[in-house]
C-alpha cells in the first residue's frame, strides 16, 4: 500500500520532489523538542508551488493517508512531528520573496523563506518583519505563523497573529481547494476572521502557500541597557517604573538571580553579572537617544539597580556581550545537567512557555522556585519581563523513564501555576502534543471546555478525513 502511493505521488508530482530513502526520510522525522516518529514516514514531499500541495492534499483525500506539514522543524511543542506513517510535507523548497511594498507596508512571501532572510531583503527598504523567535535564523515564516510565533519584541510587536494579513491557503479536501483569505489593507472585515483562526493552527487546518505580511520601519536608534538587581521586588518595581513613563521598550527581557548564576559559568563574559538581570532596549530618534539613556539609567538606579552596562545600539551591545546572558539559556541548561545528572544517556531539555500578567511576575517567580524545590530538579529561569512570557527550563535525560515521568509532573505544576495566576500555558510555543492536557486544563478553569468541542467541529470542517497533522492541538 505505501509503495503504490509513494509511486503515485511520484507519477502525480515527479520523482525530484518526493523522496522515500529512510535516510533522507529519518532527517524529518524529529523536532526540536526532542520528540520523533516512531515510525517512519512514507516519504518527504518538497512541494515548489501551491499546486503542488494541492496536488498532494487530493491525492491523501483519496488514499487517505496523512499528510505533516514542516518549516523547519523547530517546534518545541510537538506539533512539527509526524505521528503516524504518513507524508511529511516539506514547504523548504518555497521561499521566494514575491513582493515588498513599502507604500502598503507588506511583504509577500512564499511559507518556506526563514525569517531572517526576510529581515535582511526587507532591511535594505529600512523596514523588518518584528517577531524574532530566538530560532530566526532557521525558522520559517510558515512555521512561524503556524505556532503563532513571538519573541523578544514581543510586548511592543506582539505575535505573528498581529503580523498576518491575508494567507493562500490548501485545504486538505476533495479537490485539494486553494482560496486565499484576508486582505493587504490593515482594515478588514470579512465576516469570521479566518486568517487569525490559521494562525497558530498547527498545521492542522490549512497548508500555507503564501502570505502577506505587515511590515514596520526599522528603529532609527536602540539604546541598550543591562542592570543586575539585589532583589526581584526592585527588578519588578523598575519595570513598573519604565512603563509608568510611558515607554514601551523594544525588548524588555529577564533572568532571575539563580540562573544568573549558573549561565555565567558558560558565557565569556568581562560582565560582572550578579543578581536578578534586566535587559532594556528602547527605539528611539537619532536626536532622543541620548536623553531617553540618561532617563533610563537613572531610573534604574532609583530603583537600586546594583550594576549597569550601556550600549548605544543593539549592535554594539552585542559586541559587548550584553545579550549573551539572555541567550545561553538553553546552552547553559544542556551544560548543567550534563554536568549535574551524569549516568548515561541523552540530555534534553524541556522549555515551558507560560505567561502571566507582568504584575504576577515576582509572585510566579517565587512559585516556580517553589516548585522547583518539590521536584528536586534545577530550573533555569529566563523569560520576556515586558509581556509576562516566561521559560523556565528543565535539563533531564531523556532516556531515563523516571526522569522523564517526574519532568511530565513538573510541567503539569508550572502549567497550573500560570493558570491559577490569570496567564496562561502557552504564548508562543503552541499545543502540538505535549501541551494537550494543559490546554484542557486552562479551558477547564475558565469554564470553557465547550471550546474544545467547537475547536474539534472546525477542524472537521476544514479536513473532514483528518488527513493534516493529526493528533495535534485538540
Ligand atoms: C532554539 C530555539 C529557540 C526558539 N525560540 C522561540 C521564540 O523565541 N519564540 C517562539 O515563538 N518560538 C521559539 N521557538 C519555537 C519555534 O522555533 C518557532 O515556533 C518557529 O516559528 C517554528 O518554525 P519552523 O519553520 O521550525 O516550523 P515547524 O517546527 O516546522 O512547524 C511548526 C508548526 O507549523 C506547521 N507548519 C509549518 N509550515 C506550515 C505551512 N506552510 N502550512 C501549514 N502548517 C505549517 C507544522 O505542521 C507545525 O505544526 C524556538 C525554537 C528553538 C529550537
């Protein structure tokens, strides 16, 4: 039965876009996350055109087989996995630029170009495309609008749901439909807003083809500000202080004092990092930059900001390794647990993906350490301090079954904190697999688990045989 539909979408697409050699094969079998198949798909199909993917989508309708749709498979969610012996749909093929408009503001792009290959055609226009997911070098815009993406800028820029204005969409139907939904006009109404619905979808509604983005001018100038704090009430209360002035910093970004500790020990740093640390960029005029530092830094002083480091632009705060810290969550996560766990077998690490009210913040911080205590495993702590966002990660070995069932418990804990302090379990990561029960109890608490059914009903009508990545969101 495989074969013959390996040898039909051959026929159908051509032998150059479909490859079924496990070794190829395998390489899109895993994610990010950790997670892989535990079967190995059919094939990989790399469709060039949205006929292509139509194509495809009518063929698994007729056959019923499932079809996975990738970017590059850097989702932390399990949602990028395939969960059955099914196609893997790679959108890596199309990646084109079509079209940059700075009088309307958009971009038109193909699902499979990464997001910093946009950033820099759209750079040279003095323009950029805001959400930066740490994984931007790699991540596509597909995937992005797919997870419902975010980042650092993400309490002045938001999500990709703010970003997205109209999508050529497939739908896994009869005829494998191509209809393109929304408008290139900021304003739009077009009854039920099905463009916002794609978004963060997982893969499960639609195939995207193309979209039209919004785009933004590029900061004139991004003063940039690391300061280390004595106690997290200060840290907060500087926050308060940035927002009380009515700024809205570019990147506003976080580490509390004990993963401060443990990530210094993998940085090369001259920077004498001791304490909870705040990262503040703010965008500026040429002519305002100066005054907005000053301000900046005197605010952070009144609020007993212990040690400060500035840079004038992002760049340079780069060169003076102010983000390094920020950056080497992960990294310095995998270290410490190779270092801590021993025994043999792989490390992983699990990054959890709350949000909670920025007032909530130093209460979900003392939670978490909390938490961390009752499980007895070592958490680091990082996170976007301006929209609440935070990480905490975990670094356990994956081939231990004990580890991995208490790291499961730890997860559910950190999800219930989120949920009992008005935030929620995930913000920009997604559903995929691993946060299914989280997802159901955050519905539970706000007495809506009636969306559950009516997210069931439409994914029955967009894909009546459940062919796109089932098994996935709900
Ligand atoms: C080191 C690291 C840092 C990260 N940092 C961040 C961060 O700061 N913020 C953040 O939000 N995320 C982050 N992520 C998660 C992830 O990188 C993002 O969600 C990213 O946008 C996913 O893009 P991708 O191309 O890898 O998509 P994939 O992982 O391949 O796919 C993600 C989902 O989208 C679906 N999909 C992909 N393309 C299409 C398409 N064309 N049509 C329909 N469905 C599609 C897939 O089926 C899947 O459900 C990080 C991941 C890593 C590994």
């Amino acid at each position: 039965m495989a074969n013959s539909i390996v040898e039909k979408m051959k026929r159908v697409l051509g032998r150059h876009r479909v490859y079924d050699d496990p070794a190829i094969v395998s390489l899109y079998a895993r994610e990010a996350s950790g997670l892989h198949a535990s079967e190995l798909p059919m094939a990989v199909v790399f469709a060039e055109s949205a006929s292509d993917v139509s194509q495809l989508l009518r063929l698994a309708y007729r056959y019923e087989f499932k079809v996975f749709p990738q970017g590059t498979s850097t989702s932390l969610s399990g949602s990028a996995v395939p969960l059955d012996r099914g196609v893997v749909l790679s959108l890596e093929r199309m990646r084109r630029v079509k079209e940059i408009s700075v009088l309307d503001s958009v971009a038109v792009v193909e699902p499979g170009l990464r997001i910093d290959d946009l950033n820099l055609v759209l750079a040279k226009h003095g323009y950029m495309f805001p959400v930066d997911p740490a994984s931007s070098a790699v991540a596509t815009i597909g995937g992005a609008i797919n997870t419902g993406a975010g980042g650092m800028r993400g309490a002045k820029y938001g999500t990709m749901r703010d970003w997205v204005l109209m999508l050529q969409l497939v739908l896994p139907d009869q005829d494998g439909t191509v209809m393109r939904i929304g408008c290139r006009t900021v304003k739009c109404r077009q009854g039920y807003d099905l463009v916002r619905l794609v978004v963060g979808s997982e893969g499960t509604l639609g195939v995207v083809t193309e979209a039209t983005l919004r785009i933004t001018p590029l900061p004139e100038e991004s003063p940039t500000v690391l300061a280390f704090f004595s106690e997290l009430d200060d840290l907060v209360e500087a926050v308060k202080s940035i927002k009380g002035n009515a700024w809205q910093p570019l990147i506003m970004e976080f580490l509390d004092a004990d993963t401060v500790k443990i990530a210094k020990q993998f940085v090369n740093t001259d920077i004498d990092a001791e304490g909870h640390m705040l990262l503040v960029t703010m965008d500026t005029t040429r002519e305002s930059r100066r005054r907005v530092m000053e301000q900046l830094i005197s605010l952070l002083r009144e609020n007993n900001a212990e040690k400060i480091y500035k840079a004038s632009s992002l760049e340079e705060a780069e060169k003076k390794q102010l983000l390094a810290l920020r950056k080497s969550l992960f990294p310095a996560q995998v270290h410490y647990a190779r270092k801590h766990l021993g025994g043999k077998g792989r490390i992983h690490v699990l990054i959890e993906d709350i949000a909670v009210p920025p007032s909530k913040l130093a209460e979900a911080v003392t939670e978490l350490r909390r938490i961390e205590q009752e499980h007895g495993f070592k958490v680091l702590l990082g996170g976007h301090i301006g929209d609440g966002n935070l990480h905490p990660a975990i670094g356990y070995n994956i081939d231990d079954p004990e580890q991995v069932r208490k790291v499961e418990e730890w997860a559910l804990d950190v999800m219930r904190l989120a949920i009992k302090l008005g935030g929620t379990i995930s913000a920009e990561h997604g559903i995929g697999v691993l946060k299914k029960q989280g997802l159901r109890m955050e519905l539970e608490s706000l007495g809506a688990l009636k969306a559950l059914d009516i997210m069931r009903s439409i994914k029955s009508i967009f894909d009546p045989k459940n062919i796109l990545n089932p098994g996935k969101v709900v």
